[in-house]
C-alpha cells in the first residue's frame, strides 16, 4: 500500500506540465459548476466523485484542484497504476488501493476514511466505477464507495462528469459538470450515489445534443451551457494558417479562433 504524502514542489511544478499537456492535446478545457469548487467549506471534508472514462481523467481533475485554493487535496488511485510513478504522483497526495484482493480493497478504503476524517478536512478525489469505462453516464459503482459515504456522515460527496468530444476542431475538447456538493448521507447506498453521478453525465449529454446542435458548435455550447474556459483553446492547423494569412494581409480584426 502507497500512503500518501505532498509535496509543494512536485506539486508545483507538476501542475505547470499538467497545464502545458492539456493545452496541447485538447481544444479547451471547459467547466461548469466551477463555483461549487471554490465555495467547499474549508471545515468540512469532501469525497469528489468522478466519472472515469479517460487516459486523461487525472489530469484534469489536478487541474481542477486549482480551483479549490482553500482545501488540500489528496486521491485515490490504483496500486498497479500508482506504483510504477510513485516517485513522482506520490508528492501529488495520491495514495494506493490494491482492488485484487478483498483485503487490499478493505485496507484503501480504510486509509481513504481516515484521510476524510482527519482535522485538515481534505477533499479525497475518487472514481466510483474503480476503472475506464465508455464515455456514457456510468451503469455501475464498485462496492465501497458507498460505505465510504455512510461512514464519514460530516463528508459531503462532490459529484463530477467529464467528456471528451470533438466538435468542428482537430482536437477533442474536454467538458466538466460538477454538480453541487451533497451530504454524504444522500450517497450511502449503491443507487443513491449511482443516480447522483449520473445526473451531471445526463446534463452534460443533454447540453452536448442542445447547445452544440447538429452543427457541432463548440462556441454555442459554452454560451448555451456557461461554461468557463480553464485552459485556452489552442488553434487548429487551418486556423493558423488564416492567422498567418490575415496578418499578411492586414485583417487580423475579422479573425475569430473557433472553425
């Protein structure tokens, strides 16, 4: 088992190579429902329940940590996936559950409790459904969870969907909906916490098929959805070169960055 440990360096530095990929690979990164983020009591612990869907899921959810100043933030990862980069993601708070045996499972959550019931009142970042599964609103919750939230009834659980699609651009563009944080009390069964997930994965559906409409209007859907821009859309390739062609020619001021 991996405990967990932070380090303000790795944290730090880390965090710079987290904003420089996800700017790379992605056309924005977009959120909604941030201000549920920076609003967490700094006196009450959080369980921040994701949806696992992505390669890239841990990646965004460290950048959204920066969006919670006010809380240490620790998480919970798979031994197998953990082990072979403690010596860099252990600095990050991230810690181990070794979901192969009955035991190890016992021994992760019995750590994540005592994390969540520590007087620093951290919000413990974890996904429920324990592996990558298709980019739908989820079907399932590992056992555990749950019991997490009927053991820590000060906890509120923070509920938060992500996706990845692409619109009219080269890259994909990553879609957050956290939901408003709830007392763990209303996510101590298996489908109490199973319907709270999914219900910020069915509003972000709902707002992919609305607000984007049958053209795939990215810009649309951030209007129609409010959501706020954590990392800046890079530019596609034919976008660059009507940059490059506009600058020449003197008409930058019609330039817009979305196809």
């Amino acid at each position: 088992m991996i405990p967990p440990k932070k380090n303000a360096v790795v944290e730090a530095l880390f965090g710079r190579y987290i904003a420089h990929r996800l700017r790379h690979a992605f056309h924005g990164v977009h959120v909604r429902g941030g201000e549920h983020l920076a609003t967490l009591p700094a006196g009450r612990p959080v369980l921040a329940m994701a949806s696992h869907t992505n390669w890239w899921d841990l990646f965004v959810l460290q950048r959204l940590t920066r969006l919670a100043p006010q809380k240490i933030h620790y998480g919970l990862m798979e031994e197998r996936n953990l082990r072979p980069h403690r010596f860099l993601l252990q600095g990050l708070g991230l810690f181990s559950v070794d979901l192969g045996t009955p035991l190890g499972a016992a021994l992760g959550l019995r750590r994540t409790l005592r994390l969540v019931s520590a007087k620093e009142s951290p919000v413990v970042w974890l996904f429920p459904q324990g592996r990558i599964e298709a980019p739908v609103p989820p079907s399932a919750v590992r056992p555990g969870a749950a019991w997490l939230a009927r053991q820590a009834p000060a906890a509120l659980v923070l509920p938060i969907a992500l996706r990845y699609e692409f619109f009219r651009e080269e890259h994909p563009a990553v879609l957050i909906e956290v939901a408003p944080p709830v007392p763990a009390s209303e996510a101590a069964t298996d489908a109490a916490l199973l319907a709270l997930l999914r219900a910020p994965a069915l509003d972000l559906d709902r707002l992919i098929v609305e607000g984007a409409g049958p053209t795939r209007d990215l810009p649309a859907l951030l209007r129609a959805g409010g959501f706020a821009s954590l990392e800046r859309s890079r530019l596609s390739e034919n976008k660059k070169w009507e940059w490059i062609c506009r600058a020449l020619t003197g008409r930058l001021g019609g330039f817009t960055r979305d196809n």
